[in-house]
C-alpha cells in the first residue's frame, strides 16, 4: 500500500547506461543494483547521480563475472561485498581459495577478506546478510549435520558468535545440499528460500519467522520427490 510515488531520474551518460537490472539493494545514501547486459553493480546516489561501477574483482575468472549479482550491500558501512572463489594453480593439485572483495561506493576496492579459515567449511560463503557493521547472518551448508543448526552469527567473517534455527528432525532436505539462500534483505530483514521448498525463512535480525505457502494439490511437488535420491541431489 503506497501513499505516494516519487520518480528520480538516474543520470545517464555512456558510463552509467544500463539494461535489464536484479538485486536492487538500499541505503540511506545509495541504490545499488546489477545490470545483466553489462555484466556490473551500479551504484547511484537518492538524488539520480551515478557513483560507481563494479565488473570485476582481484582474481575473479571471466566466466564467473556474472556472479557478481550475488552482491550484498552493508547497509551500516554502505561498502559492498561480493564473495567468490579462484583456484591458485599449486602442484600436484590447484587450491581453491574463498574470498570476499569490499567496493567503496565509488567503485574502488577497499580490501580484500580471506575466507581459508576451517570456519567457512560448514557454512554457505556466498549467502549472507548484516546485522550490524561487523556481525553477518550466514546460512549453514546443511550437507555438514554435524552443525545441528540452520544459520550462525558471524563477527569479522572470523568467529561463530551464535548458532541459530534448531534443524527440524523431519526436514526432508537435511543430508544434502539444500541449505537457504537469501533472496532479498531490507530494513534489518532478511529473507531466505530453497529449492523445492514451500517454505519461506524470515530473519528479523536474528529472529526466525517461518511461513509456508500452502498450494492446490494440482501445483504441489508429490511428497515422493523428497525421497527420490536422484531428484534431491544437487
């Protein structure tokens, strides 16, 4: 329900032209988005100026450039942050490495967060959201059911301050790899999906608030599709 409507023109110049955008993200002083047809963030600011523009990062494989739709803007700090993976050609066998690069709005890149730590074995590294400047909201790889838990509270991407979201006994998904994937965050919520899965995760901040969609028979996935091993892989 809207009370009004306000239009902001966003500059347009060779630089700043853009096509078929996702992943519209907001601060107090910038929107942020990607851009499919020029494989880039872009960042302007709530008067319509362009700012910035992200497409690439250090290391980044070419054909891994469109993941940079996977951005998540830190709503206290206003940097964003993508995280992706390389490979670092060591012999007898290339290393894979974790990482997380932090823009400035600008565009310009302000560090780089390794992500080696035995840490970011059990949790999903590319699906997270702030709570605060320091503290991130990550979803739990739920192959790793040593973990007990759905989500865990992250300080500096360095330490598990709390773990969050009991796993349900009966989770038909539990045992493969079918953790939660956050599709949208806005004003201190989060919200999570996964595939196949009728239910929707909401995190108001750390609490958890889960809704089912309850459809016509016509529409639902048979209950024996969570029992097909073959269909519940990833």
């Amino acid at each position: 329900i809207f009370d009004s409507v306000i239009y902001i023109p966003l500059e347009s110049t060779k630089e700043s032209t853009f096509g078929a955008i996702c992943h519209l993200q907001v601060s107090e002083h910038y929107y942020v988005f990607y851009d499919f047809d020029t494989q880039g963030i872009f960042v302007f600011d709530k008067k319509g100026k362009f700012v910035g523009k992200i497409t690439s990062a250090p290391n980044l494989p070419k054909k891994q450039v469109s993941n940079l739709s996977d951005f998540v803007l830190n709503p206290f700090n206003e940097c964003i942050y993508f995280s992706y993976y390389y490979k670092i050609q060591r012999k007898p066998k290339p290393v894979e490495t974790k990482q997380i690069a932090v823009f400035k709005p600008n565009g310009q890149i302000s560090r780089l967060i390794k992500l080696d730590t035995p840490l970011f074995n059990s949790l999903d590294y590319s699906s997270f959201s702030f709570l605060d400047s320091n503290t991130t909201l990550f979803s739990r790889e739920t192959k790793d059911t040593s973990s007990h838990h759905y989500f865990a509270l992250v300080k500096d991407f360095k330490e598990i301050k709390q773990n969050l979201a009991p796993l349900s006994p009966s989770d038909p998904f539990i045992g493969y790899i079918k953790n939660y994937h956050v599709n949208g965050r806005a004003n201190g919520y989060s919200v999570w999906t996964r595939n196949h899965d009728n239910d929707i995760a909401i995190m108001q901040g750390a609490t958890l608030l889960k809704y089912r969609f309850v459809f016509p028979a016509s529409m639902s996935i048979d209950s024996a599709v969570y029992r097909d091993t073959a269909m519940m892989k990833d």
